[in-house]
C-alpha cells in the first residue's frame, strides 16, 4: 500500500468542512464533496473564516492560507473522488454509509483506505459487505475538528494491519492524537460521554432544573461546556442521531434512551449554533 498524498471527504457539513480544512493545512490535496453546491459553499466559506482566525492568532500566515485553499477543490461530482483514503462525514445511518462505501469501492484502486468518521456504528458492520473489507477502517475526529486533538481510529473485524498503520500515521500528519479503539458501539468517547447529554435531558425532562442553571453548575465543577451548550456546538440532530443509534446498538439499553425534547428540537429545525437556534438562540 503506498502513503497518502490525496484525501477525498464525502460530506461538507461542520465536520466535513473541518477535516477538509486540518487536511489541505497539513499539505494534502483535497476533495471536498457534497450534492449540494450551497453546502459546499458555505464549507468554503467556513474554512476561509478559520483560516482568518488562525493568522489573527500568528497561528498561521497569510501565504499559508494562500496555499492551504488552493488545495482543496470543491465538487459535486461523485466520480471525482478517486484518492488514496477517502472519509466519510455523512448521516448515521449504516445503509447510507454501507451503500456510500460499495460506490467509493467501485471507482478506486485497491489500496485507496475506506475510513468512516461515525460517532457510534460499529466498523465491522459498516464494512461488511464492501470488497476488500480489510481497506475500512474507523477515523473518528471531534467538533470543532480543526481544533479538537483527539482521534479514534477503530479496527474492524477485518481491517488490517496495514491499513491501521496508515491511518494512525495520516493522523499524525494533521497534528492529532491518535488512540487505537476497539470496535465496539460509540468506541470510547460517545459511550463514555452519552450520559452527560442524556441525564441531563432527563433532568429538564423531570423539571428538575433548568437548562442554563445545568450548563452553570456543570462548567462551575470544571466543565469546560455544560452538556447543552455543547449539544448546540455539536449539533442538536448530529447528537441525537448518535445517542438513537448507541440505543439502538445496545439494545434498547434505558441509560442511552434518547430525549423526547431533543426529538422536539431536531423535528423543528433547531439544530444549535449550525441554524442559529438549539437549546439557546443564537439569532
């Protein structure tokens, strides 16, 4: 298998747009695709913003930027992503995700790395019916992914050695922190951290508090965000996609039962700071 010089991220919404951005940074050549051309705008848009930041920062120079947006190449066109490792930043649902992977499989070479960016679906079943299934490997970044050092890279039933090491050495290029998980329902991370989402909702539920009073008294304890404040930066749907899916997973386990009141916020539209209103107004 030959090293990574190309990456092709499927999906330009807040994560897709944040691992375009590490990896273009980090002196790969980028596609970023996404059907929808505003989305892909926006990402752009996005990306450039951060840029600002990080040279407002002295974190970065002018020439830098210059460098990193003329690496990443924005489409809409699914033929275009031919590359040496693909990322997968879409909906978690694992037909859509199976289904994605089969079509990535189909158009590149059999060393191109299949990596899935899921919060919570298993590796194994994800690459299950994907040709060569050795290629599929986990590489879960964190929102905001351009600032978050934290990555799990998980091993399948089938992924192999190989392909683990590549991973684990991409990781390093993009000046993050990998740790090696097993293949297991929310990895480490989402299983550990549900139940500070999910008792909290509980709470608010229960009329037990309200939800600026759990955000002030969680971030007094030395949280650096209390749970809602956080859900809203994740993204209202994008956690509770997860938390139905870790459920799911487990069985119907109660401890991961999602919310009744997040449902009521992801049905209308209040998806956190993405749409300007979640669990606070950002309008």
């Amino acid at each position: 298998m030959n090293s990574i010089h190309s990456v092709a991220i499927i999906g330009s919404g807040t994560m897709g747009a944040g691992l375009a951005q590490v990896c273009a940074q980090a002196g790969f050549s980028v596609w970023l695709y996404d059907l929808n051309e505003t989305a892909l705008l926006k990402a752009k848009e996005d990306i450039e913003k951060n840029y600002f930041v990080a040279i407002s920062k002295g974190k970065m120079s002018e020439q830098e930027k210059t460098d990193s947006l003329k690496r990443i190449t924005c489409t809409s066109l699914f033929s275009n992503l031919i590359a040496d490792i693909c990322i997968e930043a879409i909906v978690e649902k694992l037909d859509i995700k199976r289904d994605l992977m089969q079509r990535l499989a189909a158009q590149n070479a059999s060393h191109c790395i299949l990596a899935s960016n899921t919060s919570s679906i298993p590796i194994t079943q994800i690459a299950a019916q994907i040709p060569l299934p050795g290629r599929v490997v986990g590489i879960h970044f964190f929102n905001p992914a351009h600032l978050m050092k934290l990555v799990e890279i998980i091993a399948g039933a089938e992924t192999t050695d190989i392909v683990l090491k590549h991973a684990k050495s991409f990781v390093l290029k993009l000046n993050k922190t990998p740790v090696m998980v097993k293949d297991s329902p929310g990895f480490i991370v989402n299983r550990v951290a549900r139940p500070y989402y999910v008792e909290a909702l509980k709470i608010v539920e229960e009329g037990g508090a309200e939800i600026h009073e759990i955000d002030a008294l969680m971030e007094a304890t030395g949280f650096k965000m209390g749970p809602f404040k956080l859900i809203d930066l994740i993204g209202v749907d994008t956690n509770f996609s997860v938390t139905s899916s870790l459920y799911e997973q487990f069985f119907y386990d109660a401890k991961f039962r999602p919310s009744r009141i997040q449902k009521q916020k992801v049905d209308a539209g209040h998806w956190g700071k993405k749409t300007g209103k979640g669990f606070y107004n950002y309008e």
